[in-house]
C-alpha cells in the first residue's frame, strides 16, 4: 500500500496531465500581427492558439498601390511573433495566392521557419491596387523547449 506521500505525489501528477489537457483542447489565444514591411503595410498574420498548435492564416489588404520585385518579402518576423522562435527544423512552406481586386490570382509558396514568415515572389508584379488581398493558411505544432513529453 503506497504512503501518503506517494499518493499526494500521484494525484499532484495526475491534476497535472489534466491541466495539461485543457490547455491543449481550448483556444488560448487570437493574435493579429502586421507586417512592418514597408510594401506590404496593411497585411498582416491572424494566429489562433490552442495548446501548442499555432495556426496562421493571411489577414488584411494592402492600403496603397504596391509593386513587388522579385525580391523576398517578410510578412512577419519572430520577434513580432515570439513563438515563431520556437520552430524547430527544416522550414514549413505553404501555398499563398495573391489576390487583387481588378486582376487575375497569384500563387507561389511562403515560408514559415524561426525566424519568420517570408516569400520571394517569381517575378515582378507590378500596380497591386488597394485592396488586394494575401491569402494563406497553416497550422505548426510550436513546443517551448521547457517542455516535458507527455
């Protein structure tokens, strides 16, 4: 038969796993950050938090005719959204489309990794009028490293 003190220690264990649980199961947080790229002013990444899942969707439209050249864009950075930093491995890409009101759809991958989210677009695209919209969406697993494992 345990002592008191080991049973004190299991049920302390137990409540444990049970917070963990709800934190894991109920949405934490909804986050809006924008971007403090000068072309890309009025977009931005929603995130909605539940546990440790992040999941990051395009957000806004841009307020001023804009061009891109070619060059990489950062949407993004980690220390705009400090659990960017704890992406862990190879870089996550998904599909972004931009979208603008008087023109056809655009679509070329975005990255997501430690230090952000950030595209290269293929080419120049030029006159992207107000209102034309980057639309994305992906879900990461981001573990602080303090973590235990279940």
């Amino acid at each position: 038969m345990p002592d008191l003190t080991e049973l004190l220690d299991r049920m302390t264990e137990i409540e444990t796993r049970i917070q963990e649980l709800e934190n894991f199961t109920y949405i934490s947080e909804y986050t809006e950050v924008f971007s403090t790229t000068a072309a890309l002013m009025g977009l931005g990444v929603g995130v909605v938090r539940t546990g440790i899942t992040h999941s990051f969707f395009g957000i806004g439209a841009l307020g001023h005719v804009q061009s891109l050249s070619g060059s990489t864009y950062t949407l993004i950075r980690a220390n705009q959204y400090p659990a960017m930093s704890l992406y862990v491995g190879d870089a996550t890409y998904a599909q972004m489309w931009i979208d603008a009101p008087d023109r056809q759809i655009i679509s070329m991958p975005v990255k997501f990794d430690n230090t952000g989210i950030y595209f290269t677009t293929p080419s120049n695209i030029s006159n992207l009028p107000i209102g034309t919209l980057l639309r994305f969406t992906v879900a990461l697993v981001l573990i602080p490293s303090d973590t235990k494992s279940p």
